[in-house]
C-alpha cells in the first residue's frame, strides 16, 4: 500500500519554478510519418527502434498520470499520429478521462492525409479540435514541400474533419522564397472555410539535407506584409499552445520510460515528473547559427511534434 506522503505526490499539482502550473500537455506517439517534409525530416530518416517507443498502454497510463497532476488538455502528436498502428485504442482509453471530467480536451495535431479514415470515430470518442498541417494551397508545391504527400488526399482530409464537426486549425510553416508568396491565400482560405490559420517559423531542428536558414521567414516580416492589406488587432483570445512565443528550443529531457517500465505502480513514475517540472526553464530560444548551419536542436521536429 501507498503510504501518506506517496498518495499526495500522485495527486500534486504541476507547478514549475516559475510558479506556472502545467495544465497542457503533448504527447509524441510516434516519430514516422507518411510525408517527407522539408523543413521537418530529410528524405531518408532513421527512425527510433520500436523497443524505445512506448507502448499504447504506456502511453495511456503515462498521459493519466499527467491527468491526475492536473493536465486538463492533451494533445496528441507525432510524426504523424494517425500512422501508429492501432492509435485510436489511444483515443478511446483517453476519452475516459473527458468523460470523467478530469479532462477539459483531447485533441491531435496531424497532417491530414488519415482523416478521411479516422475523423468520424475521433469525434466520437469526444476530439473536437483537430490541427491540420498545410503549407500550400498549390498541388506541385505541396508536393515539392512534403516529397511524399498528396494534395488530394489532405483536402479530403479536411472535408471529412469538417463534415464529422470537428473544429479545424490550420497550421502553416512560413518559408522563405516556398509559400511567401501564399500567405494571404492561406489566410483567406482558411477564414473562408470558418478556420484559424497559425503560422509558425522554421525551427532549427536536426538535420534535413538542406540549408535551413535558406528557408527562414521571420513572421515579423510576414505580419508587415499583411498589414498592406488587412487590419490585424491583437486580442486576448489564447490557448494552451506555444503560439505567440518562441519554445520547444532544448536538448534536455527527463526518461520517463525507466520508471514507466521499472514498476507496476506509478510512485517512481511521479517523483521522475516532478524531477522534471522542478527543472522546467523559463522559456526555450532557438538560435539559427548562420555561420556553422548546424541546428540548435539535435532532434527532428518528427519527434518533437506538432
């Protein structure tokens, strides 16, 4: 039996050294993905072996034990999420979470191309929101960003999330001399179809058989650009995400697969996430280092996720 002490850690909540409580959580179930996307992976990537990844049962167990901390929002991500065998066992054993009001939202960030599959049986496990990944409104282009994808095949993606009555977001990666020249169609489709439209700067995450800072479009630039033709007032509208601020910038991490794995109970589990949130920074900035073109990050935006 857990003795006193042991029970209140299962239940404490998150608080960083900041003084941030940590209610919002994104959880990587995979780093493969069915696209090849420039700015994201090279073309031929070396995946981690599957003994590393946990397993849909760990995950599930790990994400409620973040739930119990007082995560109120999940966000699943990959590599593409919907390319894991057998995800949505993932979804279905979460929901338990919504249904028990421990769990204001699960949702999923995706590259849409699944969603004609999947987007029905997400809404009916209780996914309202999902974020689709789309950089160009140009069939050629968009074959030429992702080296793998289908146009066809994500807009059908987008309709069937549409028609099952998921709300959409739609996320743009801005790249220079790509899809600058897009930006105001991007907005402008993604307004007309009753969508938010996220743009997001190239990050500086591992190696991609390119040249990043060729790609690099400070959204500086693109919002001066945009006040030529629109009026853009800030608002107090936010959500759990990173939008609006640089982060996701750091090597370090905390193995949270050890404890997993080491205990049927979740002690050791727990004093691993409280180690972790103990040493959470204040923020994360990625340099772009125009000199060496290494990235400031070792690891692939496919793992890190979406």
């Amino acid at each position: 039996m857990l003795d006193t002490v042991a029970k209140t850690l299962l239940t404490a909540p998150m608080v960083d050294p900041f003084g941030r409580h940590v209610t919002y959580l994104r959880v990587s179930v995979t780093d493969r993905c069915d696209f090849r996307c420039v700015y994201c992976m090279s073309e031929h990537m070396s995946f981690l072996p599957k003994r590393d990844l946990l397993t849909l049962e760990e995950l599930d167990r790990l994400c409620s034990a973040f739930v119990s901390r007082g995560v109120r929002k999940l966000r699943i991500t990959g590599g593409e999420p919907l390319v894991r065998k057998n995800i949505l066992w993932l979804f279905r054993a979460l929901s338990r979470h919504l249904a028990g009001g421990a769990l204001d939202e699960l949702t999923l960030t995706t590259n849409g191309s699944q969603l004609p599959k999947y987007a029905a049986e997400l809404r009916s496990l209780g996914v309202e929101r999902v974020n689709i990944s789309l950089d160009t409104l140009k069939p050629d282009r968009f074959k030429a960003i992702t080296r793998w994808g289908d146009f066809g095949d994500v807009m059908a993606g987008l309709e069937a999330a549409e028609k099952a009555g998921l709300e959409v977001k739609i996320n743009a990666v801005a790249l220079k001399g790509i899809n600058e020249d897009e930006i105001e169609d991007l907005l402008r489709f993604a307004h007309g179809r009753g969508h938010d439209l996220t743009l997001i700067e190239t990050m500086p995450l591992g190696d991609i058989d390119g040249d990043r800072t060729d790609q690099y479009l400070p959204l500086s630039i693109v919002r001066a650009r945009l006040l030529d033709r629109f009026t853009l007032e800030d608002i107090p509208y936010r959500t759990g995400g990173p939008a609006r601020y640089v982060c996701l910038g750091q090597d370090d991490a905390a193995d949270l697969r050890a404890p997993l794995r080491a205990s049927a109970d979740d002690a050791l589990l727990h004093a691993a996430i409280g180690e972790a949130i103990s040493r959470k920074p204040k923020g994360h900035d990625f340099i772009i280092d125009r000199r060496t073109k290494r990235p400031a990050v070792q690891r692939h935006m496919s793992v890190t996720g979406g």
